[in-house]
C-alpha cells in the first residue's frame, strides 16, 4: 500500500487518476466547504476588532 497501489488515494495521486477512492465530486465538496469557512472567519473578524490593552508606566520612588 502505497505509492504504486492503484487502489490507494496515494497512489491514485502518484498516477495523476481519479476513481472511487479518490473522486473529483468529493475533493471540490470539500474545497468548498474550507474556502466557505475561511471566508465566515473573516466576516465575523470584521465586525468586533480586539480592544488595545493599555499598560500603565510605574512611578519613579524619588
């Protein structure tokens, strides 16, 4: 199992073929469910942007 194996996805993949193992309905089904994730994630960084934090400087003991 494994580079040479027909019936593999790795190998399919070495083969360049698509077949059960490896279809292209099932590869572009879940390049679209990242692509549409990715793009939800950056929607809802949009909305709220993070608060700064501010850092208070310590007073000089003179």
């Amino acid at each position: 199992m494994g580079r040479g194996d027909k019936k593999s996805a790795k190998g399919k993949r070495t083969i360049g073929s698509f077949g059960n193992t490896r279809s292209r309905k099932k590869i572009k089904a879940r390049l679209k469910r990242v692509a549409s994730v990715k793009k939800s994630a950056v929607a809802g960084a949009d909305e709220k942007p993070k608060a700064k934090r501010v850092v208070k400087k310590k007073e000089s003991a003179e």
